[in-house]
C-alpha cells in the first residue's frame, strides 16, 4: 500500500516540478519576476537521489538593492493601509497556502529531504500563523494610556519601516512565514533572502501572496549565496531590521555587517539542547518524546533534543529502550508516508554530520547504534539514526551542534548535576523536563539558562507565546505581541494639562 502512495506522490510531483525544470527559479522584485542582474544561476539538488531540480537566479548586490528600493517605495503606502484591510490580505493568503498545501509539502519535502509525514504539517501551520497574525495586525499599533496628575502620557506603536528576513533550509516554508507574517501585521514591507539550499517552496509563496493581491514591492524575494545577497542585505541603508534563522556563526558575521548602519536584528541561532529525564519521570512518555525530538525533521531542527541527561539510577534501562527505537526507525523516501527518517539537506552538511562519527571514536564515546553514511538505492544524502552512549558533557559530541539524527546521552547523578551540565554548553535555546516532583519542574525551568522549557512535554508549539534563547542561540522572541516588538516602534507622547510648574531661568 504505501508503494502504491509513493508512486502516487512522485507522479504528482512531476507534475508540479515541471515549471521548476523549464525555467530558473527567479527573483520576485516589485511584483514582477525578474532575473539575477547580470544572469548568473546556481543548480539545486534534490538530496534525495541528487537529481538536479533546476536552476536558480544568483543573486547581486544590484538585485538586492532594486528589492530594497521596491520595499522602501512601497513601505509608506502599505503602512498606510488600515489593519482591517491587512487583515484580510493575510487571511486570504492563508486560504490560498491551505488551497496549494499538498503541491507545498510535496515540493519541500522533495527540496529538503524531510519526511512527508512532517511536511503535509508545514503548509497548514505556515496558514495558521498567517491567520493569527492577521486577526493581530487591527490592534497592532495600539499602545497604553499612561496619566500622571499634571500630564496624559499615552504610546502608540508605528512599524519600523522596510525589513530583510533571512530564512534557513531545514522547514523553510514555516519558518518563512513565521516571519513575514508578523512584519506585514505591523506594517512592514519585507525583502527575503531564502536559503540556497532549499529555495523552492520561497518561490511558491511569493507568487501565493501576489495572486491574491499583495500590492507589489511589499514582499521582495531574492535569491543567493549568503555571502554575497545575504551580505547585501544585512548592510543595505533602507533595511531597519533583519531577521534571521540560521547558524550562531551567521548570526555574529550578520550584527558586525549591520553594525554601521545600527540595523535592528533579531536572531534566532542554534542549540545543544538538554533532555533531562529522572527517575521518577513517566518514562514510557519521556521515552516517545526523547526519540521524537530528535530523529523527526531528520534531526535538522534548532529545538531537537540532542542531548539525553538520563539519571543513573536509570540510565542503563532507559539508553537501552532508546535504541531499540532508535533501530526500528523508518529511514526512506521522504515521499513515502511510512518514512520517519529521509536524507540530510545536502552533501556538504552530510559531511559535516558524519564527521561526528570518528569523532566520537576518537573522544571515547560509544556508538551504541547508527553511525554510518548511507543512501537509497545507491543515492541521497542518508545517515543512519545514531546513538551515542558513554559520553562526557566536555567531549566535542556533547558540546556542539550536529544538527543530524544524532543523540548523545550522558548520566547524571542528581538534580544539581543534571543544570550543571545542561547549563554548560555554549547555547541556551530549549530544553526539556522529564519528573514528576512539580517543585522539582519548577526549579529547573527556573535555574536552566535557556529561552523555552517544555516540563513533561515535548516542543508544543503556542502562537502568543515567546519564541527565542539565550547565549549564543539568539537574541529577541518571536511570538503574538512579542514579534511586533521588534518589527515596530513605541513612541510615547506626552501632553500638560496646563497645571504644573515650568522652572524659570534668566528671569529676574
């Protein structure tokens, strides 16, 4: 049966991906499709069985600045429009993604390698956020009334003008619209800078929102290298902000590029993010949610659960339960509903991954299962589902970000152990409780150095809710009001009512 669905989504994907062969993927600058300015491309692979996808415009400084010229002209206006009207463009534009949701999860899933099972999600809660922030966007630019006796003190809010979103590969459709919504709410235009490695579903969008009426330049999308569109952006003059999703690394060279001009930046980087399960956890639900937040989304996500802190008392049991999952893991076509586990997003991130491997031999951890390359049909970027038992919180493997369907468990003999390592990485993204003592629970989303705790639950997702970390894993929150913090203003004014004194100088 799923044979039979496999054959059914790769022929319906054929079909879809033929406008993606035919032509390159272009730039969408002021309402128009336009290409790079001097007509370079760049090819994009699928990392399922390296097929070529099709060309893609390579995008110049001169392309960067016709977009940022396009959102600046058009910025006035769009602010100008009532949020009702907003409003309605947004929710319009959720309607047509949820009208267009299969040939997205189809086209991301092939594009990225993640699982279909994921990706059929993706479109329909990039719809909900653009709903949300939509019924946000009337209200957006309303502040606080602030009376004192002798003067009325109120703030309003106003947005912030044009703004670059920078985007990564791993849910790009998602985390794509977790940004643009927001910034068109407040009244933002937008110039987008997708991921290279994974740019068709930006492409999709772009062309989503301007058919059902986006006025033109309000939502500007680039394609490139980020060292060459991304670097554009970051330091062009009419962008008052940028927002990315990516690497710890970008997010510093971003804030250096931005620094002359005091661009606003919102990051949101990566993490080395701790499951901690006691004794005293229900460990048949930590034991689901320790294997789902980290080989879902092929492990390719900022808030997965690389870490496992198990306590002792436990942790012999509890590391052997997590590899029987682990080795009854479903690694395949992303495109059969079966597969849990597709590839990895492409070559050179497969070899980042599957560095850790020797690694690990080399630091004296045990790979308990896993820990090879692989592929499908002789093809793709796979990598097994690994586990790697007997590490110590210093080694390489528990320290950095391997983003891949890797875990490392490390034992921990009591609670003050267990924050001590947690606490003693780098990042401070998520982490996650497993106990049934609630003051314990409370004591550790209290002591743990990280912007989310998620106590006996895996990453529940809450749209008003702040999103963001701590450290080295970013700066700002994204989520309900706390996104049009960063995309707008808050002005305060203040008017006398004609009753306080005003010091006198120079008189007599």
């Amino acid at each position: 049966m799923t044979k039979v669905v496999l054959e059914e989504n790769l022929q319906k994907l054929n079909e879809i991906m033929g406008g993606f062969s035919d032509s390159p993927i272009s730039h969408f600058i002021n309402g128009e499709r336009v290409a790079a300015s001097d007509g370079a491309t760049f090819s994009n692979f699928s990392p399922i069985d390296e097929a070529l996808i099709g060309e893609v415009a390579a995008g110049t400084t001169d392309d960067i600045v016709k977009a940022c010229r396009a959102a600046e002209n058009a910025s006035n206006d769009w602010a100008a429009i009532p949020g009702k009207k907003r409003r309605e463009i947004l929710h319009a534009i959720a309607d047509a993604i949820e009208e267009n949701a299969e040939q997205l999860a189809l086209v991301e899933s092939y594009d990225t390698g993640q699982p279909l099972r994921f990706m059929s999600k993706a479109a329909i809660r990039g719809a909900e956020n653009f709903r949300f922030f939509a019924d946000m966007a009337p209200a957006a630019r309303d502040g606080s009334a602030l009376p004192t006796q002798e003067h009325m003190n109120y703030s309003i809010r106003q947005p912030i003008g044009p703004v670059g979103i920078i985007t990564p590969w791993n849910t790009p459709f998602m985390l794509s619209t977790w940004k643009i919504a927001p910034a068109l709410a407040a009244g933002c235009t937008v110039v987008h800078k997708p991921a290279e490695w994974s740019p068709c579903s930006a492409s999709m969008l772009v062309e989503i929102m301007h058919e059902v009426g986006l006025p033109a330049g309000v939502v500007n999308t680039v394609h490139g290298i980020g060292e060459v569109a991304g670097k554009a952006l970051t330091e062009h003059e009419a962008i008052k902000a940028i927002a990315f999703v990516g690497e710890s690394s970008t997010g510093s060279a971003i804030m250096k590029q931005g620094a002359d001009s005091l661009t606003r930046v919102h990051f949101e980087l990566g993490g080395k993010n701790p499951v901690i399960v006691f004794d005293d956890a229900d460990l048949d639900r930590a034991l689901d949610a320790v294997v789902f937040m980290i080989y879902s989304l092929n492990g390719e996500r900022c808030t997965s659960s690389s870490r496992l802190l198990v306590q002792s008392t436990i942790a012999g049991e509890f590391i052997a339960r997590v590899r029987e999952r682990v080795s009854l893991l479903k690694l395949g076509h992303p495109l059969d509903p079966d597969t849990e586990v597709g590839p990895l997003i492409h070559k050179k991130h497969r070899e980042k991954v599957v560095s850790y491997f020797d690694l690990a031999d080399k630091e004296g951890a045990t790979i308990a299962i896993g820990g090879k390359s692989t592929d499908l049909d002789g093809q793709g970027y796979f990598v097994e589902p690994t586990l790697f038992t007997d590490a110590k919180p210093s080694m390489r493997i528990a320290q950095e970000e391997i983003f891949g369907p890797v875990l490392t468990a490390i034992e921990f003999a009591d609670e003050a152990e267990a924050v001590s390592i947690a606490n003693g990485v780098r990042y401070g993204l998520a982490a996650y409780v497993w106990t049934n003592d609630s003051g314990r629970g409370i004591r550790l989303a209290r002591d743990l150095e990280v912007g989310m705790v998620w106590v006996n639950s895996e990453n529940n997702r809450h749209l008003p809710s702040p999103f963001g970390g701590m450290k080295a894993s970013g700066i700002g929150r994204d989520g309900g009001d706390y996104s049009f913090d960063f995309y707008m203003e808050t002005k305060n004014i203040c008017i006398a009512t004609n009753e306080h004194t005003i010091p006198k100088l120079g008189r007599i």
